[in-house]
C-alpha cells in the first residue's frame, strides 16, 4: 500500500466510524451493499478498501458483524456486548476483560469452540459468579494460533477421535489419514485447526508428535507447550553453538584482567548443571571487603545478529519444571563453554565491589577477566559447615573466604531490613524422584545461611549494575501496592482472626515488614504472608528505573544471570556499549524503543515460565497424591471462597475440599466472617484453622486434588484465633 492509500485508507476508517456512530440513527444496522454503494459509489473508495476496513474495525471492537444476516452496526457496548482477548484457566473456563477493565467468566458450555488468547465477541447475561459477571461468547473473531494440543482416543465402538487438552471444543477435529496412521492411542499431538467445515467439523493441520501419554516428560511437554513455551532450538542456532569453541584460548585471554589465581568459587543447588556465577572475597588495606560477583560471559560468544541471541531473546529465560529444563540456550553453552566450571578456565564480566565493614557499597567497576573457579559448593554443604560445624577436609582453604562472607551476609540482611526489604518466604518446592521418575518425596525449599550469601552478593551487583547505567537498558522494578488492596489484604486477615496492628501509611516496606514481623506462629505467618502478597503488584521489567518496592531500592537490575535470563544477556552487551564507548548517541530513540520492546518482551516470557512452573508442581502434586489415596494428612486453610476451601500441607502441596465431603457435621459459609460454620457443632473454618484430612481424589485431567474431613477428625479441628 503507498503512503497515499495509507492515508485514504486511514481516513475511510475514521469516516466509516463516523457513518456507523451517527447520534440519528443509534443502533441501525447495514447491509453491506448499502455500505458499499455509500463509500464506492458516492465517495469513491475501491469496494475492496470498503471490505478490509471493515474487517479491521471490527477486529479493533469499534463494529459488529452479524454473519448469518450479513448487517453490520456500531458496537453495541449498551446492550452487554465486550470485545477482547480470551483466557482460558485450568478449568476450562473463560475470562474477557472490557475497556474499563472489568473481568467477565464465560462458562466451559458458553466458550463456543475458543482457544486461549482467541479474540472473541462475547454478551454478559444477568447471571454472576464468584463475584465475576458471566458473558457468553458470540463469535470467535480471531484465531490467536489455532494451536492445540490433542490426544488421540478410542471411543467404545473402537473409532480413533483427538481429545482437546485445555480447551472445550463442540466439534470434532480430523485430520489426514496418511498423518493419522503411525498414530496409536494415548499420543499427544499438536494440530492447527482451521474453520468448521460444511460437515461440523475442523480440519486440522499435523504440526507435530509430542509423545506417549506414558513417555515419563510427556507431561511436561503439554504444559509447556499451552503456556506458549518454545521447546526446541531451530538448526540454525544448533549448528552455530556446534562452531562455537569448547574451552577457553589464549587469544581469548588477551586485554582480559587474569583472576586465574584468586580464591574463586561457585556455591550452587546440588543439581545445578549451568552454573552462572562464581564469588570471591577479600580484605583491602583499608578494611573494606573486596567482592567479586563473576558472572560468565555469555554475550562474549553470542550477539547480535547470531541465531543463539534472537532465540535465547525469544525465549526469555530458561523453564524450570520439576526436574527438568528448557533451556535458553543449547546445553552445549549453557553446561559447557559458558558455565563455570571447576578446575578449567573460563571468561567472565566481573562486577568487583568495594564494600565498608558496616556493609555499605564504596565503589564498583565491571571488568573483563578470566577466571578458574577453584571449587563447585552446593548449598546444603556449606549450610553444614555453618549450622552444624562440619568442616569437610576439602573445604578447609575455603573457611575463611566463606566466613568473611556469612558475616557481609548477616550486615546486608541488616541494612535491607533498614531500607523496607519485604521477606515474603520462599515458595518454591524441590523433589525427590525414584529411578523411574516418580516423586517419593514432596519439600519446601528453605533459604539458610549459604542461599543468603549468595542472594545479597548478587542483589549487590544488580544494585551497582542499576546506578552504573545510563543508555537505554532492562531495569527490575516492582511498583508499590494499590492502597485498597492492602487494606482489603489486612481486613481479611482480620476476618480470619489474624489481628495486626498497623500504621496510617500502609504503603511502606518497613509497615509491611512490622506487619509480618507481629506474626510469631509460623504457619500462620506463612498463610498472612500469601495473602500480603496477592495485593503486591508484580515485578516486571522496564526501560525507566522506576524503583524495587519489595527490594526498597531505588534502582535495580538483573546481570548475574545470563545464561538463563535475556534480561542479564542483554545488561552484558549494554554494560560493554556504554563502558566501552560503543554507544551512539544518535540512535538513543531507536534504541530505547527497542530496550521497551525487549521489555514488554520478556516480562510476558517470565509469566509464562512461571505458570508452566505452577503447572508441573501442581502435576507432580497430584502424581504424588494418587499414590496417598486413603491416607491422611495434617494441613491449614490457606484461602477460602463461598464454594471451596482451599488447603495446604505442611510441605507444600495445594488442594480443595467441597463442604459436602466434611463428616458429622452441615458447614455453611459465612460472608461476615469469612470462614465456615458447622450446622450443629458451630465449629468455624476460617483462614489458618489446622485440619486432618483425608486424599480422596488426585484429578490430572481436572488438575485438582481433593480432601474430606472424615467425622472422627472433626472434634479436633484448631482454629488459629491470634496473630500478634
């Protein structure tokens, strides 16, 4: 299209708009030859113009078209209709927000063959549910991808059929015989499906064989998968990570600060294989710590213009799904030639820090060097040695370094405090699997002494990262919290009988921090934690550094992790642009405009990795759970809803139970109060009351594991009454 049809076209647009909008004639609806002979015959726009702007506005939600009329008119938002991207939950339910933000739940029934992140045109009826206004939709107006992840079934007349996963779909899905034969029931498959055809049915395009329901990661490909995660690398990038050198050269070597001799070491997870990081530290002159935060230097072996980088950009970060990873770079980099391993020489982008002995940061430069990391800790190692003096022969030379580092540790934990750092608990849950693969033990990870060490070395060089930038650059920012839903956070607190005591400004990390702080019991600082922290706002990235509320910085960024992370890949490169004098200054429009992409980019990448996360532990959960059926387990309420309570045990694992699978007892919900009340027991069920229940169920379908409350157990039920 030439500039001159852009701007016609652009203009019949704004006049189309205007002809379907005007004031006289609200709600008239058109035929498209009156349309048509309007605009082609009396303003002479081509027909074919008429058409596409036609189909853009009401993509864009400014008309609807009535398909079985063939009419079109304004939209009509007054009679209920809203227009937007649909997301569908676990439970195959859908959710649409309007213009103004208001959410609206379309039921698995009403969801009219639509896939997540589909356009769709949906009607709210009268109807609410768990406080959303329920809609139905009305047309699917664009297909997000077509994507679906189906297995192949046999029903009970012996006919092969493809069963949605995540999705509800009223029609069946064919597809070509030929690519239909070297299927056997229980693949899982990924088909593109197209419109319905004259039949009712879709056909559907093969993309690829995903594996066996049995296959042991068959699982975890699905989930990746419907969270839109890339899980294979193209040739391309494959055959430029096999060109790329397998140890470091001397010619690498040259202009680069040599650490070769220094005490340098990498403190770890025991089944870390990309191993990012290694630390140092030492005692000046001065009295200052000297630290040094050694993080691989990625960005030395990819760039711009390779494969590797526009894929690892892509992906955004590496998935981490129970016991595996998708990595965001092939495993030849990523556990190869990039990650710092012991005993071999490695190059890396160094942040030395000078540090006072009261903790404070004095001054910091980024460095180019090599390195030889003399040792590969694990964390449970060097947490011995500190909680219970077990000081393994092979750690001896490391002792002092390591202590000079706890003390730094405790002094930040100290100074964080001071500056509002919020500690919401660690939620991640690590595994224990059995040769074959299946879970035998389920546990919360703890963060000690050695996990904390590491943690404030590198908040250190992500803070002196931040202050040092001055060009366009991905920043971590975390905006403080809307102020009503703190105070909705704290009066359902209340409700549940967590009583706090709180100042007038609760947007504050130090207020939070005192709120928590009141807490002595544990379990039920746990529960008061989670829901203080469903009123935080998430951390994201952006362009503008506009502040860390839980870390109460001014300034932040992420540099330390870049084999896993694009926002530390990126920092690298923009670190060496600004350093080095690379940067031009012409380009600062541009470039920012990029870095704000990037931004959005890999924020959207981070959400995605994190429900694929959420998803595999809840899958793990559940495979756990259908082994445990019958049995009985000690578990608190964690949340609660007029249908549901919601439960979680002390190691983590989530489930639900239904009032009606509580023995002995009628339980009613209470709105005042925010808990459960029995008939004739009045015991109340409420936010943090201990409970023994029973697994009943472990749904991998649903997703959802299910708890009763056997009769025997009722009189025994502990109600958490106080929280100061």
């Amino acid at each position: 299209m030439s500039e001159f049809e852009f701007e016609n076209y652009e203009k019949l647009k704004e006049e189309l708009i205007e002809f379907f909008n005007n004031p006289r004639l609200k709600n008239k609806t058109y035929k498209f030859k009156e349309i048509r002979k309007h605009f082609s015959l009396l303003k002479g726009y081509k027909i074919n113009l008429v058409r596409m702007a036609l189909q853009e506005l009401e993509l864009e939600g400014k008309i609807l078209y009535d398909n079985k009329r063939d009419l079109y008119r304004a939209f009509p938002k007054d009679l209920g209709y809203v227009q937007g991207n649909i997301k569908i939950n676990k439970n195959i339910e859908g959710l649409v927000k309007d213009e103004n933000g208001l959410e609206y739940l379309i039921e698995t029934k009403d969801l009219k063959d639509s896939l997540d992140g589909d356009i769709v045109i949906a009607r709210a009826t009268k109807k609410r549910k768990n406080g959303h206004a329920i809609a139905k939709v009305e047309k699917i107006l664009k297909r997000k991808s077509g994507m679906v992840v189906v297995e192949v079934c046999i029903n009970d007349k012996g006919e092969y059929y493809l069963r949605p996963f995540n999705a509800y779909l009223e029609h069946p899905i064919i597809i070509n015989a030929v690519a239909m034969k070297p299927l056997v029931e229980g693949d899982r498959i990924v088909v593109k499906i197209s419109e319905l055809n004259e039949k009712g049915s879709y056909y559907a395009g093969f993309i690829k064989n995903i594996g066996h329901k049995d296959d042991p990661d068959a699982d975890l490909k699905i989930i990746a998968i419907q969270n839109n995660i890339v899980i294979d690398f193209s040739k391309e990038a494959l055959e430029e990570a096999d060109m790329l050198p397998t140890e470091v050269t001397e010619e690498e070597k040259v202009d680069r600060l040599d650490l070769t001799n220094k005490l340098i070491f990498s403190i770890d997870g025991e089944k870390t294989k990309d191993r990012d990081d290694a630390v140092s530290i030492e005692i000046n002159d001065r009295g200052n710590y000297i630290v040094g935060a050694h993080i691989s230097d990625v960005s030395h072996y990819i760039h711009p213009g390779m494969k590797l980088w526009d894929e690892a950009m892509q992906r955004g970060n590496s998935v981490y799904m129970a016991d595996t990873v998708i990595p965001m770079l092939p495993h030849k980099l990523s556990n190869g030639i990039c990650s710092l391993n012991p005993d071999v020489d490695r190059l890396t982008l160094s942040c030395i820090m000078e540090i006072s002995p009261q903790g404070e940061i004095i001054g910091y430069d980024f460095v180019d060097t090599v390195i030889n990391s003399r040792k590969a800790m694990t964390y449970e190692e060097v947490n011995k040695i500190f909680e219970e003096g077990d000081l393994p022969p092979d750690y001896v030379e490391f002792y002092d370094a390591l202590e000079l580092m706890r003390q730094l540790s405790v002094k930040r934990e100290k100074i964080k405090e001071k500056r509002g750092y919020t500690n919401f608990g660690c939620n991640d849950i690590e595994y224990e699997f059995d040769k074959d693969g299946n879970v035998i033990e389920i546990k919360k990870k703890e963060q000690r002494i050695a996990e904390k060490i590491i943690e404030n070395i590198m908040l250190l060089a992500g803070e002196c990262y931040a202050n040092y930038m001055m060009i366009p650059t991905p920043y971590r920012v975390h905006e403080e919290p809307e102020e009503e839903r703190v105070e909705e956070a704290l009066e359902l607190l209340g409700k549940s009988g967590i009583k706090v005591r709180t100042s007038y400004n609760i947007i504050n990390g130090k207020v939070i921090q005192q709120i928590l702080k009141q807490i002595e019991d544990m379990s039920v600082k746990e529960i008061a934690s989670q829901i203080l922290l469903r009123s935080m706002s998430k951390a994201k990235y952006d362009v503008e550094p506009i502040g860390h509320f839980g870390l109460g910085l001014k300034k932040y960024g992420h540099f330390t992790s870049p084999i896993r992370r694009a926002a530390d890949l990126q920092a690298h490169y923009n670190i060496r642009l600004q350093r080095d004098n690379k940067y031009c200054l012409d380009n600062t429009e541009r470039f920012y405009e990029e870095m704000n992409a990037l931004c959005h980019h890999i924020s959207t990448t981070e959400g995605r990795a994190d429900q694929a996360e959420r998803d595999a532990d809840k899958l793990e959960m559940i495979k756990f759970m259908s082994n445990h059926l019958g049995e009985k387990f000690e578990v608190h309420v964690s949340y609660l809803t007029s249908k549901v309570i919601f439960v979680k045990t002390s190691n983590g694992i989530e489930g639900r139970i239904y009032p009606e699978d509580i023995e002995g007892d009628t339980f009613n919900y209470i709105d005042r109060g925010h808990c459960y009340q029995g008939k004739r027991t009045h015991t109340r069920i409420k936010i943090g009351t201990e409970l023994v229940v029973t697994a009943l169920e472990a749904d991998r379908d649903f997703g959802a594991i299910c708890f009763g409350v056997e009769a025997c157990d009722l009189p025994i039920i502990k109600t958490k009454r106080k929280g100061a």
